[in-house]
C-alpha cells in the first residue's frame, strides 16, 4: 500500500469538505437577515456538493451519475476550489483562503499523475 497516495487521499477529501465549511462560513457571515444567512448558508454548499457528485469520471471514485470527460472534470474541480478560495477571503479570512490555496496546490502536486491524465483527456 501506499501511504503517501492514501495520506493525498485523505488530505483532498479533507479539501472538499473544507471547500463546503468555507462556502456556508461566507454565506452565514455575509448576510444579516436570517433568511438570507439559511438560504446561502446551506444552499450555496448543497450546490457545490452536488455538482461534485453528480459530475464525475469514470473509474474515478464511485459510479458517476453524469459521466464527464477527464478535462471538464479538471475544470469543476478547479472552479470548486477557486470558489471556496474567494468566498473564503471575501468573508473576512484571507489567510486561511492563502493557506487552503498553498494546501490544495500540494495536494494536486502531489496528485501530477491523476491531474495530468484529466488534463491531456486521457481519461
């Protein structure tokens, strides 16, 4: 077994999960009418969350349920992120937006091979 594969495995998982706490932090955080804060609190979350499960790589993690090439996968993924990122800083923590992109940029580092196979479509 691999233990830094598994570790990276873990460390992403970890990243998407932390991409939703950043996604309802910012919805909490930015609104002040209790609607507002429910409404893009959870939903802004539920929509990314769904976007992850529903669009997926075959071969990839389960089963996917709209199956998509390896580059649009790349491409969700990054936007994911990047939006996590930026709702993190915009709601006041841009040091923890820097260091979730520095985390993220490690993970996918260390994660070349998967990254670059999405990447050149070969999956």
């Amino acid at each position: 077994m691999d233990y830094v594969k598994f570790g990276n495995l873990i460390l992403r998982f970890i990243a998407e999960l932390a991409a939703l706490v950043a996604a309802g932090y910012w919805g909490f955080s930015r609104f002040d009418d209790i609607i507002f804060k429910l409404l893009w609190g959870f939903g802004v979350p539920f929509l990314m969350a769904a976007a992850w499960g529903i669009f997926r790589v075959p071969g990839d993690g389960g089963a996917p349920i709209v199956a998509v090439g390896g580059q649009i996968r790349l491409g969700l993924e990054i936007s994911y992120f990047v939006l996590a990122i930026y709702l993190l800083a915009a709601a006041g923590r841009p040091v923890l937006a820097t260091i979730f992109a520095m985390i993220l940029l490690v993970n996918y580092a260390m994660d070349y091979e998967r990254v670059w196979s999405f990447a050149v479509g070969k999956r």
